[in-house]
C-alpha cells in the first residue's frame, strides 16, 4: 500500500457491514486511525473481530440525533479532531407503490437524509483543513474542506438481504441489474472503497462538489 492516509482520522458511518466495512480495511491499510459506526449489535461485534486493532468500532444509530450529537462530543475527546468524515451510513426498504408504507419512507429519510446533514453538522467543530466530508462544498471550501459524494451502482452488499426480499428475489434482482450495467457485472464493495480512498487522498486535493459514479456505467453510458 501506498500510505495516502498516514495518520489521517476517518469516521465511516454504517462502517460494519458492506461497502463501509470495506472501506475502513482499504483506510485502515492506508494508514489511517479509523473509526466506524453502526448500529446492530450483532454487526458491531462481527466487525470489532474482523477488524481487530486496525479499527474502533462504536455503536451510533445514524438517524438518531442525539445518539449522532453523543459520538462527535466522545470523538472531541479521544480524538479531537477529523480529517476524513465518510457519511455511508443507509437503509433500503422495497415495495411497489401501492403497498409502500410511511413507516418505511420515515425510516429511510431519516437514515438517508436527514442523517447525514445531522452527522454534518455536528462534526463541523472536529473537521480538521482538508478534511473530506460529504455536504456543503461552496460553504466549507474557505477552511479548505473538501465535499464530494460517491454514488454507486448496483454492488453486492449485505444490504439486500435486510430489504425483505427472498434470497431468490434478491439474486433475480442483481442478475436483471447485471444485464443492464455496461461492464456486464455487479460491483463489489471493494471498487467503491476504492474510490473512497482516492478522495480521502491528496490524489484528490483539487476536487470539490464533485461527484463519482461507481456503477460500472449504470447510469452513464
């Protein structure tokens, strides 16, 4: 490995499983002091083993913002500072129209969207100049803060099999997504760590408001 997060400090919301998961290997193999967060216990201690000392592994429910507002106050204290804040943290839940519920659209706003803008904003006071973080690049870019987003396509994670699908429903579905990507394929949680990598990177220190697509040219081509 390069070294192109040496002593950088990363937060990686919803960091236990999936794409964050892979992210905080690929940072922590970077050299970076990471953090991630979630909020099964199950996951949380999967995590803490698979990780071992490369990682801290803290519980934090990414939609609760007093749970949000108590992780940043203990990372002022045992860190004091971030210099990279990967908002990864999200919920998936299916269902045609007619039997979508409010229950769910609730719950995915408030992991999807208002999680991240609260994670945001109490971070500010800990984000080091030249920290990446997702959000407000044009008012941020004068304490030389970086603000990209990573979208990525279709990619095999463990999110599919809390969406309430059948393990032959969700295999149908990435099979029909396949057939639709250019590159003929799934991605892997590892191409999008891959990409996060780079922007936490000085290899990305003239890229603001930008946004990378890892989807295999999903929506591109």
């Amino acid at each position: 490995m390069t070294r192109k997060l040496e002593n950088k400090v990363a937060l990686i919301t919803g960091g236990t499983t999936g794409i964050g998961l892979a992210t905080a290997k690929r940072f922590a193999a970077e050299g970076a002091r990471v953090i991630v967060t979630g909020r099964n216990r199950e996951t949380l201690e999967a995590a803490r083993k698979e990780l071992g000392d490369r990682a801290e592994v803290l519980e934090s429910d990414a939609g609760d913002e007093k749970q949000i507002a108590q992780l940043f106050e203990g990372l002022a204290k045992t860190h004091r500072r971030l210099d990279v804040l990967f908002l990864n943290a999200g919920i998936a839940k299916f269902a045609p129209l007619a039997e979508a519920s409010v229950k769910d659209f609730d719950a995915m706003w408030t992991v999807n969207v208002r999680g991240p803008w609260l994670a945001l904003k109490h971070a500010l006071p800990l984000l080091s100049e030249r920290a990446v973080v997702r959000g407000a690049a044009t008012e941020l870019a004068a304490r030389k803060i970086r603000v990209n987003a990573i979208s990525p396509g279709p990619i095999e994670t463990p999110i599919f099999g809390k969406m309430g699908l059948s393990k032959n429903a969700a295999d149908d579905f990435l099979k029909d997504a396949a057939t639709r990507i250019p590159l003929g394929r799934i991605g892997a949680a590892d191409e999008v760590a891959g990409a996060a990598v780079f922007l936490a990177s000085a290899d990305a220190s003239f890229i603001t408001g930008s946004e990378i697509a890892v989807d295999g040219g999903f929506a591109q081509v």
